[in-house]
C-alpha cells in the first residue's frame, strides 16, 4: 500500500516537475519538488564504498586484520608469480634483520627471502628490509624469477621445524596459492631445484604440498 502510494506521489511529482511553464526552475517550489523526489529513490553506495565493505562477515575481526595483511604483503601484480620455493636458514638462530646484514654483507641490495619465519611463527617481511614480492628475490640461482622464497629459521638436517612454524608456513604458503591461482605442485623445496640439501632432511616436502588447501 505505502509503496503504491509513492509511486502515485512520484508520478504526482514528476508531473508536475515536467507540465512546464508551472514550475519555475530553482524556484523555492522546484527545489522542494527536487529534494522530495530525490528522497524517494533509495541511497545507492559508491563503487568505492562497494569495494570497501568486507564480504567474509563471518571472519572475526582480529583473523580478518591477520588475512588481510597476509594478503597485502604477499601479493602484487608487477611480477607474474608462478612458483614458490621453501628453505631453511642452515641456522637455528637468526632473523629477517639478522639475514638481511648477511646478505648486505655479500654485496646483496637486500635480503635475499620474501618472507622469514622464526621458531615462534613469527611471519617477518622482506619487504620490511628491501625485499618486497614485487622485486625479484635471491634465493635460488636461476630460479629467481617467477618466484617467493620463504625461509625458516632452522638447520632441519638436524632439528625439525616447530609446529608454530609449520602452522605460519601453511597460513603463507595457502595465500600465496589463492592469491596467484597456483597448483600445489608449483610449491618447491630448494633441494627439489638445485644440488642443495635445503631446507633439510626433516622437511618433507610432498607432504606440505598434500597439505594445502
Ligand atoms: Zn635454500
């Protein structure tokens, strides 16, 4: 009934909006009869205000911060990724700074990694030292382009990586896959690529490929 009874005012309206002659334009009248149509036709969202609103409400907000930077570090278009390679640091200590003055020292413009994963699943960011994924890697000769290569801390020919690491490595290596549209078998480890026993004898690599999602 209400909505009927606006469709006879709008037609009302718009009448007498186009009868001519009857309403002067930007008359007081005219900007009432302006402002009384416009109130009728729905408030209609920017494409902006669209793209903005997140579409996952079923997320609680602190995992959505979580993907949603995941997401942002992990992915760019300037390079075209098809592949990512998996190695450890040969070391049970260390950090992305840590490596980053290594890799400085052997006249690298930065950390050779995307990303480094410590004992506690800390996810750290080449991109925090130079290394964003949208610029090249150094990780594994004449397998740098076209690739993200993430480091775990750890020697794994001797201990193995914890489970915190483990979890952090599949929240990485899952985005990487749904970001760039990759099969799990473009998922590498180093010794898959080159003469290397990295990321060690305790990584079992078909068994992180048969684990993403
Ligand atoms: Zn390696």
């Amino acid at each position: 009934m209400r909505k009927r009874n606006n469709l006879t005012r709008r037609n009302f309206l718009t009448t007498a909006l186009t009868a001519g002659g009857v309403v002067v334009m930007g008359s007081p009248f005219a900007k009432r009869l302006s402002t009384l149509l416009r109130r009728e036709t729905p408030p209609q969202k920017t494409i902006q205000e669209q793209v903005n609103t997140p579409q996952r409400q079923g997320f609680s907000e602190k995992s959505y911060r979580e993907e949603t930077e995941l997401e942002r570090k992990l992915y760019q278009t300037e390079r075209d990724i098809s592949f990512a390679v998996i190695h450890h640091t040969a070391s049970e200590r260390g950090s992305a700074s840590s490596i980053d003055q290594a890799h400085r020292a052997r006249g690298w413009d930065a950390i050779g990694y995307h990303v480094v994963i410590s004992k506690d699943g800390t996810i750290e960011y080449g991109e925090d030292y130079g290394r964003p994924v949208s610029k090249q890697g150094a990780h594994c000769k004449g397998k740098n382009v076209g690739s993200i290569g993430i480091a775990m801390i750890g020697n794994f020919e001797i201990t193995s990586p914890t489970q915190a690491q483990l979890d952090s490595l599949y929240q990485v290596l899952n985005t990487i896959k749904d970001k760039y549209h990759l099969t799990r078998d473009k998922f590498y480890g180093h010794r898959e690529l080159k003469a290397t026993l990295c990321p060690g004898k305790n990584i079992n690599i078909k068994e992180i490929r048969e684990n993403l999602k």
